[in-house]
C-alpha cells in the first residue's frame, strides 16, 4: 500500500522507529520532494488516523517495522493519500492488499450488504472477517455506521 511506503520512508532514511515531526516532514518535502510541508502535516494526520504512525508531542513513532516495507526508487505518492478514506476504503485496501481482486472484494462486499440489509462498511468489515483478515481496529466505524443509519427504537410511529 503505497500510504505505509510513503509513511516508512522517511523512518528506514534515518535509520529509526521515532522521529521528530519537523523531521518527518523535512523528508517527504525536501529530501524526497513527494509533498509540500502543509501535505506532509496532513499525511502525518491521516497515517495517525490509521494508527500507522502514534504522536506523542512533537515525536511521532511508527507503528510497524518500517524495514518490512519495499520502497521503489522510482516511487512517488499520490495525492490521494493526503484525504481521509472511508472505512469501507480502508477494508478494501486491506484485502487487495492481501491479494484479493478488487472487482471480486466489491461484489462480495455488496452482495453481503444486500442480503444483511447493513452499511457499506459493516458488510466490508463483516466480509474482511470472513476472509480472515484482522481489520478489528475498523469494526467501531462500521458499528457507528449502523447505529447512525438505524431508526430510533421505541419512536411513535403514529399507530
């Protein structure tokens, strides 16, 4: 997923699991000219959102081994990752990630919102357990997403 390339970079350039915000931001800005340094305040708010990063302060430390990740040398990020996704997006990102196809993880997760008569994201989260993937951190989203769309209980309907 290039958001976790993009958010490793600049921990595997220094050689560390922490580093100070200025710090971060200087890397995708200047050394590697991927963002501009209000974009690299944004990414770092977005990978925090997705519990990637973890901010302490003005540190801010990676939340995965940043060795694990492959960074092509030709590798530039798209300015998409700079916006807040869904959790639906997040859960499908998540199971392409694991190799499904996209068109087959899109009609499964809609057929499963048809037949449960749920949100887009519960049916994606629900449809993730199925295939055995951990998206546990998403299941409170999609459980907000199902009271928000719930009718009230014990509403008078004028009967």
């Amino acid at each position: 997923m290039s958001l976790r390339v993009a958010v490793a970079a600049p921990f595997a350039q220094n050689g560390t699991r922490q580093l100070r915000e200025n710090e971060f931001v200087v890397a995708l800005s200047l050394d590697r000219d991927w963002f501009s340094p209000d974009q690299s305040k944004r990414l770092v708010d977005v990978a925090t959102e997705q519990g990637l990063i973890e901010r302490d302060g003005d540190d801010l430390a990676i939340a995965f081994d940043p060795a694990t990740v492959t960074i092509p040398e030709e590798f530039v990020p798209d300015e998409d990752l700079l916006r807040e996704r869904s959790a639906f997006e997040r859960v499908l990102d998540a199971l392409v990630a694991e190799g499904l196809e996209k068109h087959e993880a899109v009609g499964g997760i809609n057929s499963l919102q048809q037949e449960l008569a749920i949100t887009i994201e519960a049916a994606a989260v629900v449809y993730a357990r199925r295939q055995g993937l951990d998206v546990s951190e998403l299941a409170p989203v999609a459980r907000g997403a199902i009271l928000e769309s719930a009718p009230a209980s014990g509403a008078d309907n004028g009967d």
